[in-house]
C-alpha cells in the first residue's frame, strides 16, 4: 500500500522520538504571531474546525478562542507522543477534542473550516490531499495553510543556506552528513515543489484568497473559500 505521506513510519517514528523538541520549536517566540493569524484566517465563532497535523497542539488554544464556546476544535494527527502533549494543552476544554488520524484521510465526515500548518511538505501528493480537505469543508468553507518553503525575499535568500540545513535537520531520514552538505546543495527543493503544491491547488478551489509572508518570506499563509464550482 502506497501512503499519501512520506514514509509515514519515519515521519512519526521522527516526531515522536523529538516530541519535546518540537513542542518548544512550535511555540518558540515570534512563532505565536504566525498561529494567531492563521487562527483568525480559519475560525469564527460557533465553527466547527479541523487541524490537520495538528502535532502537539500549538494551534488549539488559538483556534478554541476564535470558534468560542458554541464551537468545536478537533486536532488530528498520526504521532502518538506529540498527541499526548496536544491532550495535556486541550485538558479542561469540552469542546476541543484530540485524536489520532491521518490527515490524508481525516475520520471527520463535515467541517466548517480546516487548518494544516507545516503539513504540506511532509504530503507525498499534496494537490490532491488538500483538494480533499475543500472536499470536506465543500462550497463556503475555509481552508488555510501555513507553510514554510525557501525565501524570494530579497533579504530571505541570503539565509536560504541555512534553512536548506534547517530543513535537513528535520527530516526523517537525514543524517549529519545531510545536514552539513545542505547549504551547497537543494536539499529545500522538494519541500518549495509541495508547498507549492498544495498552494496552487488551494488558489485553484477558492475564492476570496488571502495571502501573507512571515519571517522575511520563509513563511507563508495562504487561505481561501471554497467555492461552488462556478470560475470566479
């Protein structure tokens, strides 16, 4: 069976062995700034949303004050030992549920609003993952990536050495050769093509797109509604 996601053993195998890690990389200082507006891209009150990937759950608290109380958060994801830390964040909030999925194939049947956050590189067919995820929300929806890919700002591309090391660092299968080698080489180049991906499916499935840059362009946002077919 060929999974929608790159190597999903050593994805989570990964992130489960660095759960902490990951936890203060996800909520490090100016980080808060990105989740807040993707947060107010996604979510108004009374939503039902989904977080696909959801990790350790960066994202819920600032999710669960947009939907208020008539609302619904539901983060999905696949690593065990992140899933733990998303529960510990949730704990004490009825309406904000945490449980253990694939986001290429989300175990939800409806939503008012979906949100993935450094998702789609790791997506091995990330067109047609998130043009289920419009699927799912279907026409008046909201779909809304965060994504990190190398830098066109005229400033970001002189760090784009050290985000293709940075991005070496994280992957599953990468080893410290990799990681020294990255900087000379376009380790980056798989990660900007899914980014790029999965953000033009988005901008091809809605209307009323809004885009942003964080983080001198190594970050951006891109949220759209789903509309109803017609060519907008």
């Amino acid at each position: 069976m060929r999974h929608s996601m790159t190597d999903v053993g050593d994805v989570t195998g990964f992130y489960g062995r660095r759960a902490a890690l990951y936890d203060r990389i996800a909520t490090a200082p100016g980080i808060e700034r990105w989740r807040r507006a993707a947060a107010r891209r996604t979510a108004s009150a009374g939503d039902t949303v989904v977080e696909m990937g959801c990790g350790t759950g960066a994202n819920l608290p600032y999710l669960r004050e947009r939907v208020g109380s008539t609302g619904r958060v539901v983060g999905i994801d696949l690593t065990g030992p992140l899933l733990d830390r998303g529960r510990e964040r949730a704990a004490g909030c009825a309406n904000v549920s945490v449980v253990r999925g694939d986001a290429t194939a989300p175990p939800v049947a409806e939503a008012d609003a979906v949100l993935a956050t450094f998702v789609c590189g790791l997506l091995e067919d990330p067109g047609g993952v998130v043009d289920r995820w419009c699927d799912l929300v279907g026409p008046g929806g909201r779909v809304v990536l965060l994504d990190a890919s190398a830098s066109d700002d005229p400033r970001g591309r002189l760090l784009n050495p050290f985000f293709r090391a940075f991005v070496a660092a994280g992957a599953p299968t990468g080893g410290l050769r990799d990681v020294l080698c990255a900087p000379f080489g376009g380790v980056s180049g798989a990660l900007s093509r899914r980014v790029g991906a999965a953000r033009a499916t988005l901008t091809d499935r809605t209307a009323e797109r809004r885009y942003g840059e964080f983080g001198l362009g190594f970050v951006g946002l891109t949220a759209g509604t789903v509309r109803d077919g017609a060519i907008d």
